[in-house]
C-alpha cells in the first residue's frame, strides 16, 4: 500500500484543485475506481461521485478535461442515488455505481451525513444481490451465446473470430454471474469480476480466448461455453420461442 500512497496522493490533490473551481460546490466528493485504489495507470480517468442534499434538477454525468486529465464525473443526491440503483442497476445486474459510492474515498469531508448516508444506501444495495435470472431471460441468454458460438464453427477469417469472440467474452461472462446470483461487470471490469466470482474460472476464460485468437482454434472456447450452459439446460437453439407483443405493429 506504501508504494501507492504517492500515486494516490498525486491524485487526491489534483481533484481537490478541480473542485475547488467546480461550480455548484458539491458539500462531498469521493474518488472511485482505480484512482480511489492507487492502481490507475498514466492514461487511466478520474471516477468522481459529487454528493449534494438536493439537486431539484436531477442527477447528471458529465466528462471533462482538467491539467490534461479526463475526469467523469457522476452527481447525485440521496433520491436520485436510490432512484439510479433501483431502477437502471438492479435490472441490468451491474452495479457500477454502487460500487463507486461504497468503495469511494472521501476528498471532502464537510459534510459526513450526507456521504455516510450514501455509503450505506450503496452498501445495503450491494448486499441485497441483483434480480434472480428467470426462466425467460436465461433462454434468451442462452440463445444468444448458443448463436455466436454456433457462427464461431463457421468463421473463416481472424478478423470474423475476433469480431465474435469479442460479442461472445462478454455474453458468457455475464451469463455465468448473473446466473450464479453475481453482480456483474463490462469492458475491463468484467474479468475482475469473473476472478473474484472464480480465480480458475477467469482464467480458463482467459486461456480459451487468448487460444482462439493466436492460433484460430476455438476448441477451448467451446468447452467452456458448454460447461458454463450445462447446469442452466445447456446450449439452446432448436426450440427457442420469442413471441412479440400484439400491440408491437
């Protein structure tokens, strides 16, 4: 943790410098993401959620560029932060924003109601789980990955197996959390929370992936799409049924 305090540090007064000129003044700011932890790269953004008591208008996201930094900034009040969770990341399964107000260190400290709060709403969020996989959204999901792997057989060039290994790492991924009751992840989060669901399973999905893309062999990929769809009625093409509402014409 020593070797990260300087980074760490680097990045807390950097923030401090831009809320300082940041207008409406948020009463509390935390750092998430990889800043928040000391492992962000040169190039890596700044996670910023801003915590209000009220914000009439409603909660916004905003990028901006700050001292050559890119810095996105997530603001909310107690409401609109329940709202968010409740609605946008329960039903999608990713918690991206809870996580970031749980997990977030506080720049400003003027204000601990307002943060604390916000970090048990996120917490309790968190605890409480995603919505379990129905029968409905499982055979959707399975579909769609029996689809790309079914196409993957037939793929004749890297860039037609780069293109559906790419569609297929984040189906699959997201299928095996959400169906062993996970929240989960997408882009470069997705693999952390693979490992942290199953370090061996992470990297079976790395071993089957970087497999199919260095050598064109997708052998180990189909595998694994197996072993992951068999305890949920495995692959699912023959017989899949998607009836669209009446009122849809």
């Amino acid at each position: 943790m020593k070797a990260q305090e300087p980074v760490l540090e680097t990045a807390l007064d950097l923030v401090r410098r831009f809320v300082a000129s940041y207008a409406p003044a948020p009463p509390c700011v935390l750092l998430a993401g990889s800043r928040g932890r000391g492992t962000a790269k040169k190039n890596s953004d700044y996670d910023l959620v801003f915590l209000y008591s009220e914000l009439p208008l409603g909660a916004w996201r905003e990028m901006t560029l700050y001292e050559g930094a890119d810095l996105e900034i997530f603001a909310h009040d107690h409401r609109s932060l329940q709202y968010f969770l409740r609605e946008i990341e329960r039903p999608s399964g990713e918690a991206s924003l809870a996580c970031m107000v749980s997990e977030g260190i506080s720049i400003l400290g003027a204000n601990g109601v307002i943060e604390n709060k916000a970090k048990d709403i996120a917490r309790e969020f968190l605890v409480s789980g995603p919505l379990p996989l129905d029968d409905v959204r499982s055979s959707q999901r399975r579909y769609a990955i029996t689809d790309l792997a079914e196409m993957l057989k037939s793929a004749d060039s890297t860039a037609q197996r780069i293109a559906i290994g790419s569609a297929l790492y984040p189906a699959l991924g997201g299928f095996v959390l959400s169906a062993n009751g996970r929240w989960t992840a997408t882009g470069k989060a997705l693999p952390a929370a693979l490992r942290n669901f199953s370090p061996s399973l992470e990297l079976e999905f790395t071993d089957a992936f970087e497999h199919l893309y260095t050598s064109g062999n997708d052998s180990l990929l189909q595998n694994l799409v197996d072993d992951i769809l068999k305890p949920f009625g495995g692959r699912l093409r023959s017989g899949f049924r998607q009836q669209a509402p009446a009122s849809w014409r």
